[in-house]
C-alpha cells in the first residue's frame, strides 16, 4: 500500500494504491485520481512547462508546454532540447514549437502570443 | 487635460480586472475602461508558465499566459477599452480616476462605477526582518519568476527558498529544471501553506527537502550571498540555539506572504478589513463607497485563479448593474468569525440583494481533519458543512442559501469551525 497525494487537480486528495490488488485507489475524489494513483506507480509523467528565446518580438521569451505528458525520467533531457530552439515573432499560442519531443510522441507548443516589434 | 466619461473603470487589468470588464460590459455597460500600469494585460498570470489554471472555470488545465488570453480575447468583441502604460494616481469620492500615461498625459476619467483590481504584491526580506548580511541574490519568489520567465534571466545557481507558499514552491521546481540547485525549502510554520499538489510535483519530484518549524537567522556575503544559516524553532517561533544548519548558497527566495495592494482604495477612503488587509465588502464586491467595487486578491489573496474569476465577474455584474441603476438598499447582515475562522468575504450580506444563495468565503487558523462549518444565528446553526481536511493555505467557500435568512437574528451571522464530535 502506498500513500499518494494526487496532483490532477488543486484539491489534493490523499490516494492509497494497493499494488498487490491491481493498483487499486481509494481515496480518489474522482476517476482522475484512480488514473493518476495507478500510473504514478506504474509510469509516472508529468506536462512540461518551461521557455524559449524569441527573436524580432515585443518579448525576448515565449512560455511553452508540452501537449501532452513525458516520462518523469525524461523531463530534464527535454529541457536541454529547448536550450537551442529559438523562435521568430510573431509566436501564436498552439503554435508547434518542436514536433515531437524527443521521439514521445508529444509536441512543445507556445502558451503565449508574441507579436512582432 | 483628456477628460472622458465611462460607465465603467477597471482599474488594474489582471486576471480580476479582465474577468470584471468583460461581465461588466456583458451586463450592458456601454463604455468600460480597463486601466493598466504594464505594458500589456494579464497580470502575474504573464510569468506564471506552469499549468494547472482553469481546471474550475474552462474545465481544462491551461498555463496562465493562456488562461489570460482567453479572456483579453473577447474584449475587442466585447467593446472593453483598454488603455496600457497607464498609471492611476487618484481616485476620488464622485468617482472622478485621476490617471496619467506617456501616451495620453493627465487624464480625468469620470465613471459611474468603478472595480478596483489592483491584485497583492509580495512581503519582502524588509516585513519579516531577516538578520544578517545585505548582500546581492535575496529576492522574492515573483520578483524571481519575473526576471526568469519573462526577461530570460537565471538568477542563481545554489539557492535557499524561505517560506513554502505556491509561488516558491513552484519556483523550487522552475529553477531546478533550468538547472539550479535548491538546497532547500524552509518553512517556518509546522504545515505549508501552499497547495499538497505543489509540495509533491514541485519539490518531492525532485528531492528537495522541506523544513517545516524552520527559518532563516543569518544571510551572510559581501557582494552576493555566500551562505544562509537555518534553525528549528520552537511552539513560539523562536529559533532553537544548537538547531543551526548552514547551507552555502547564491541565491535566497522568498516566499513568505501577499498583502493586497490598497494604496488607492485607502487614499479614496474605502473602509479596509485588518484580517485581510483588503477592502470590506458586500455580497456583490461592493465596497464601503457606493459605486466603488473590488474583487480578486486586492480583496483577499487567492489560491486558484479560477475563484479570482467569478468573484470578478460577481463585481464586474453589480458595477454594471449600480451604472444603470444605482444602489440596491436593504436590510444588511454582518458576517462574523468563530471559532478557528480567520476572515470572511463578504463581511457584509444586503440580504434582498441575494438571489438563491451567498457564498462566503474564508480561511481557517490551523491544519484541522474531520470538521464541521456552521454557520449560526442567535444561538441556533442554521447551516452545517462537512469538511475531511482543512488547511490555512486552502480558502474555503460555503454556500448559504436564502431560504435560510428569516431565521438569522440581531442582524448577524457567524461563521465557525469545530470538531466533527462537538457539532450539535
């Protein structure tokens, strides 16, 4: 039996997953939680949030994320992906930054809209 | 000197000052102006990158530049003003915005009603009086995420985070991930006071160590911090001499409080709340000035920005509404604190101006499990709600609802917080 705390939502429900009965939750307050209590055990992943350089905008940063989650193991790999990626304005959020990360099957893709100078 | 009349002035254009306008203009206020310092709208949701925003309100996890453009999306359709590097200097009794930019000089904007939306800003080193040295690397945890999300600066590379509210919590894993060491989060309450969530994906995923009963009693270095010493302390808060953990370092957040930023409502003469150092309010954000509304963390800080948005929209509806009609009157309820209830929004209930129910929102004194909310009259509960866990850093919201009013008394209600065993 392990005890989580699920991080689906700001509520913060404390799971319990019991691995020698399937992963099974208790302590969800909702279908989320089961989900996220039994891949937390299982394959745990996380959205990746972070920047990258824009040139010729009215910021020098735009924000970005990935549509979709990565392996908790690979989220530093992911971050010295983006070291190099540079952007030129105008950024419009959705817009694919690098299609897919690492070979993940996720793509990093802007948060924020950057017109150009 | 510009001078123009609105029915409506938001001052601030922050994710309360976005939220208010639109549903003011919604509500049918014709001219609604949205007045801001920054160069572009949005507020702190600018450099808050992370995602988990809107789960409550779109019913999705977006980042907050996202969730603010959803909503400065619709101003242009919604017919909102906007002016941008626009700074309000005064406002006064009549609702007369003193208010100047570059780009228009002095300005006198006379509105019907106005929503103020100024947000909080951050305690800062100076607040809470850390000893020691006063070396370059001591920031707040904004002023941090500022310079690094938005202006592309890193600002340390070993660093010591006191206090465990949200944003340093969420800076711990930010800074980590761009490839800092944190030593440490320090905490110095027995409980933090930021969400579980951000505890588990913003420090425990990446094996930072949080000290709880702990703070910071010495900052040493001479140009740029080189080292901060930590100490336990005790039921009073004092240090505990022998505790002392020394951790050399470059960089010290701060993450240790907000206080709502009411320079202007207090200048206009707006009645201020001592718990929360915000304005005190009626049921619809209204505030002790007729025709002057505030809504957001100017207010009562927030955890969740998706609370900030219907609690603005609650404004943005009633500054609509006093623009066309002028003040609802009526009999009024106060809202008092019990038992382990630090404060309540609103403080005052107009009880005619509710339509099906009021929703009260407040925060408890302690970490508390399996405990009731009542709210009571005259001696008698007219309302009861259970709650497993309940927590400082987690704002509570009840819903009273108005079939309930014939039986408030004296004019008061309170509300308060007991053990599960000693509700009746």
């Amino acid at each position: 039996m392990t005890e989580l705390i699920c991080i689906v939502c700001p509520k913060g429900c404390h799971l319990r997953v019991d691995e020698e009965n399937g992963f099974a939750v208790t302590g969800n307050g909702c279908p989320r939680g089961a989900a996220y209590g039994h891949k937390e055990l299982t394959n745990p992943t996380r959205v990746l949030t972070s920047t990258v350089r824009v040139e010729g905008g009215t910021l020098r940063r735009a924000s970005v994320k990935t549509n979709g989650e990565l392996p908790k193991g690979r989220l530093f790999d992911a971050m010295r992906e983006l070291d190099g990626v540079v952007l030129k304005a105008p950024v419009a959020i959705g817009d694919v930054v690098v299609e897919n990360l690492l070979g993940l099957g996720v793509d990093l893709v802007a948060t924020k809209n950057v017109p150009a100078r | 000197m510009n001078e123009a009349q609105y029915d409506v002035i938001v001052v601030g254009g922050g994710p309360a000052g976005l939220a208010a306008a639109l549903e003011a203009a919604k509500e049918g206020a014709g001219k609604v102006l949205i007045l801001e310092r920054n160069d572009e709208l949005g507020g702190i949701l600018n450099q808050c990158i992370h995602n988990g925003f809107g789960l409550h309100y779109f019913k999705e996890e977006l980042t907050g530049p996202e969730y603010a453009a959803r909503f400065i999306e619709k101003l242009a359709d919604a017919g909102v003003e906007v002016l941008l590097g626009a700074m309000v200097l005064d406002i006064s009794a009549d609702k007369t915005v003193h208010a100047m930019s570059r780009e228009k000089g002095y300005m006198l904007l006379r509105a019907k009603s106005i929503v103020l939306t100024m947000g909080c800003r951050e305690r800062t080193r100076g607040a809470i009086a850390i000893p020691g040295d006063r070396p370059a690397g001591v920031f707040t945890a904004g002023a941090a995420q500022l310079y690094m999300n938005v202006e592309g600066y890193m600002v340390g590379k070993r660093v010591v985070i006191l206090g465990s509210g949200d944003i340093g919590l969420i800076m711990a894993r930010r800074m980590t991930l761009e490839g800092a060491k944190v030593l440490a989060c320090v905490e110095l309450m027995p409980y933090s006071n930021g969400l579980n969530r951000n505890i588990v994906q913003c420090l425990n995923d990446y094996d930072i160590p949080l000290y709880l009963s702990h703070t910071i009693v010495d900052i040493r270095g001479d140009k740029r911090v080189e080292q901060v010493v930590v100490a336990k302390v005790d039921e009073k808060r004092n240090p505990i001499p022998g505790t002392e953990i020394t951790f050399d370092c470059d960089t010290v957040l701060l993450s240790v409080g907000l206080i709502p930023e009411n320079e202007l409502s207090r200048q206009a003469g707006v009645a201020i709340d001592r718990r929360t150092n915000g304005p005190i309010v009626y049921e619809n954000m209204e505030t002790s000035i007729p025709g002057v509304f505030a809504s957001g963390n100017v207010v009562h800080v927030h955890d969740l920005v998706d609370f900030v948005t219907a609690e603005s929209q609650r404004a943005g509806r009633a500054a609509a509404r006093y623009a066309r009609d002028g003040e609802p009157g009526g009999p009024c309820v106060l809202v008092e604190n019990g038992n382990a209830v630090n404060y309540t929004v609103p403080q005052k209930i107009r009880t005619d101006n509710v339509d099906k129910l009021v929703e009260i929102f407040f925060r408890v004194n302690f970490v508390y499990t399996n405990m009731v909310i009542q709210i009571s009259s005259g001696g008698e509960v007219l309302a009861s709600f259970k709650r497993d866990h309940m927590a400082p850093g987690e704002m509570e919201k009840v819903a009273f609802p108005k079939a309930l009013f014939p039986k408030i008394r004296d004019g008061k209600i309170t509300v308060s917080v007991v053990k599960e065993e000693d509700a009746q």
